[in-house]
C-alpha cells in the first residue's frame, strides 16, 4: 500500500489544529488504497502548538510532529517537511494543507484519484470550474488573487494552468527529487516558494492537474500573508520570465540574426565601396555587393549559431564542412528573397539617398532600406530551416 503524508506548516495554530487533525481524520477513514499521515511541521510556535501536537500523538497515531527551533517560513517547511517525509518516513506522496481548514479536506480524495490516473502534481484549483475563493472578502484581497493569478499567467504565458498561488497540492516523490536541490538553491522567501515549486515542475515536464475547491478563510487567528508576499512574487515571476527569455533558442536566433545583419549591413557599404560602378543587364555593383555581404553575414551566423543558439546540438567536426554547405543551401532562400528585393527595389523605386545621420555619420538611402526588408523576411525562412535540417533535434 502506497503512502500519502500530509505536510501542515503552522506557526502559533494551537487553536486550529485539534479541529483540523479531526477533519482529516475522519477523511482518512473513507481512504482504503493509500496509507495515510500527517507531519505537522512547526517554527516554534510560541503559542505552544508543538505541545498541542503531541497531545494530538496519543490519539491520533497517524500524527507526526518535526520541531524547527527557528522560524524559517513557509518555504523551508515545506522543503523541511518533505525531506523527512519522502527520506525518512517513506512517503510516495505528500499534500501542502493549511492548518486553519482554508482547504477542503473532503478533495483529498479526489485528487489521490487524480494522482492514480497518472499526475505528478495534482493542484487544489479555485479558479477551475467548481472552485471559488470567498465572496466577503474585501475587494482588495479579491483583486490580488484574481488578478494575480491572471498577471503570472500572462507573464509565464502559461495559461494551461489556472490557479499558480495555491497552497493546497498532492506532490509525487519523483517531482520532489527533481526539484528539491535548484528550489533549496534559491532559499524561497514565504509563499514565493509555491510559484518557484510549480514552475520548476512545468519545466521538467511533469504531468499536472487541477481539482476544484471552495476556499475558506479562517476562521481563528491571523492571515500571514503580508506585503512582502506581492513583492517577492513580482520580483521571482519577472526574473525567471526574463532568464527564460534570454536562454530560450528564438532568442538566441534572433540576437545573432541582429548580429549578421549588422555584419551585411557593414560589409554591404565595404564592398560597394571597393567594388568598381558598373551595370551590365541585371548585375551591378549593388548586386554583386549585396550577393558578397549576404556569404559574409552567413558565415558569421554559422559560428555562432552552432557555438550558441545551438550548443545543445553543436555540430561534429568531422561533419562542420558538409553542415557548412548544407547550411548555405538552406540560407539560399534568404538569399533568394534577399536579391530579389533588392532587384525588384533597384529596378523599380531606385537608388537614392533618403536621409543622414551626421552623429554616427552614416547616409541612409534606398538601397540600405532594401536590405534591412529582405534580412527581415529571410530571418523568418532561416529559422525554419536551421531548426529543420541543420541543427535538427536528435532522437
């Protein structure tokens, strides 16, 4: 029979506890495929909830109790109390629960059947058809939840899950080890450590899934959310969204896209300057610089490329002189697109000056124009074809 441990962090909750190890009590009655427990993990209460704990023990033999002697917020008890439940007490499952009942203890079930059906990670979910947050909260506190929610999922652009900040969650042992050493890495302050926690767990793939329930507010005792709690979620979704951003591959493609036309844009002027005037048919001077920048600009992307956009699939050396070739045959339609804008632009608008910028000293005209439209739609076509057949994905 598997274990399920649920992990209650409390910090001066003496009154709350006794009515919530009863509810969950009786819960774990109508339970018959999982062993159940509770860990209440406790900061020191002053309050004497450890006490009120090991009162709880001598009735309830499903109770366990892990003493902090230091208060270390939510985050450290949670990793805390999942370190002893999966490493000590042999869990395969362990739930986040409040201690003041703000989570519906008759769900429990409901998402142990989620975790049978083949989640990793089963969300308590308020804003999933079904769940709700309570209606006498103050506008203010509504806002912040709602909104909240809807402000990470547009920053993260995930919108496949619907409730990022809630607290009530089932976590297999396997998203645990995943994620537990980048997560004590990080030292989460408060509830920021529910965001990282499910963030992190998108990142390794793992299967989630939601389950509605009607939050409560307490009853007994004092909210610990505090305004530190809108300033570290602000600061983590914001700084996490931009490191992905920064690593991600379109990035990474797209900076040394602005690179090579740099490299074009320069090289265009040098050979236009060093090549003779000249216009036979279709070919001219404009053309054939423009041909020699786009070969320059290419093999500038290709080192770059497979030493960075790429580095997860750096090409062999063995294979860099056929790559290389291949990678000016899949350019050939930037190229292709390029000289004709150029062809059509030169040939139809012409060729004249526009406007100068005497701070950089640089002269602006058509041509220049051209080459910036045909670098543009040709990045458009790289993409595709360097992702395709060059750096294609291993399987």
């Amino acid at each position: 029979m598997q274990k399920a441990i649920v992990i209650i962090p409390t910090y001066n909750e003496a009154d709350n506890l006794p009515i919530t190890i009863k509810k969950l009590a009786e819960v774990f009655e109508k339970i018959k495929d999982w062993q159940m427990q509770v860990l209440v993990v406790d900061d020191n209460s002053p309050d004497g909830t450890a006490q009120i704990v090991k009162k709880l023990q001598k009735k309830y033999p499903f109770l366990k109790l892990l003493l902090n002697l230091k208060k270390a917020g939510l985050g450290s008890a949670y990793l805390k109390g999942m370190d002893k439940a999966f490493n000590q007490l042999d869990a395969d499952l362990v739930f986040e629960f409040d201690a003041d009942l703000s989570h519906d203890p008759q769900k429990i079930p409901a998402m142990l059947k989620e975790i049978e059906n083949g989640s990793d990670l089963v969300l308590g979910s308020r804003y999933v058809s079904g769940g709700s947050i309570p209606q006498n909260w103050a506008l203010h506190r509504k806002f912040l939840s709602v909104f909240g929610n809807l402000f990470i999922r547009l920053v993260m652009w995930d919108f496949s899950i619907k409730d990022w900040t809630t607290g009530y969650r089932a976590i297999k042992k396997e998203v645990y080890q995943a994620v537990a050493n980048e997560l004590e890495s990080e030292r989460f302050f408060g509830y920021t450590f529910q965001i990282g926690f499910l963030h992190k767990t998108r990142k390794k793939k793992f299967k989630i899934s939601e389950v509605a329930f009607a939050f409560k507010d307490r009853e007994i005792g004092r909210s610990k959310i505090g305004p530190e709690y809108i300033k570290n979620t602000l600061l983590y979704i914001m700084k996490v969204r931009v490191q992905e951003i920064l690593q991600s591959r379109l990035f990474k493609f797209a900076l040394v896209g602005v690179i090579g036309a740099l490299v074009q844009l320069s090289s265009l002027k040098l050979y236009r300057f060093l090549l003779p005037n000249f216009q036979y048919l279709f070919f001219s001077n404009y053309l054939i610089s423009t041909i020699l920048s786009i070969e320059t600009a290419i093999i500038s992307n290709f080192i770059i490329n497979n030493f960075w956009t790429f580095s997860d699939r750096k090409l062999k050396k063995q294979s860099m002189l056929k790559k290389f070739l291949e990678f000016n045959l899949a350019s050939g339609g930037s190229l292709l697109i390029q000289m004709a804008i150029a062809a059509i632009g030169e040939n139809t608008l012409g060729l004249f000056g526009l406007f100068t910028l005497p701070i950089i000293a640089i002269k602006v005209d058509t041509g220049m124009i051209y080459a910036v439209a045909g670098i543009l739609i040709g990045m458009f076509w790289n993409f595709f074809a360097y992702n395709t057949f060059i750096w294609k994905k291993k399987k």
